[in-house]
C-alpha cells in the first residue's frame, strides 16, 4: 500500500512530542497544536488566557513539560 501525505499527517498527529523546530518557550503549545492538527498560535494564545485567568494552567504546563519527550 502507497504511502501518502495524509498517512503522514495521522502519524505526526498520533505522536505527542515536543519539535525541535517552532518553539517559543518549551514546545508544550506546539507539541498539542501538531498532535490534534491545530493552529500552533491559537494553542498559544488559548495558553495565555488560561494561566492569566487561571493560574493553575501554569502548574499544567509545566507538568506538561516534563512528561512529553523531545522529537528525535
């Protein structure tokens, strides 16, 4: 079976990492963003909002952090 660009795209989205490439801070916004197929800046600014307003995000974040691995 042929391997296409939307077999590529299923197997980016079914791997939580943080990139390499594209970090503003760790890559916890990125990581999630590329995971669900998501706009990276709407991640960000929904980050934002949620530790401002929610100062326990921050402790998620973090955490977060932590957990997911480095891409390779």
């Amino acid at each position: 079976m042929r391997r296409g660009r939307t077999t590529s795209r299923m197997e980016n989205m079914n791997a939580l990492m943080r990139p390499r490439q594209g970090r503003l801070i760790a890559g916890v916004c990125a990581a999630v963003a590329n995971r669900f197929g998501w706009n990276v800046t709407l991640v960000r600014v929904l980050t934002v909002i949620a530790v401002v307003f929610f100062g326990l995000s921050l402790w998620a974040y973090i955490l977060l952090w932590i957990l997911i691995p480095n891409e390779l």
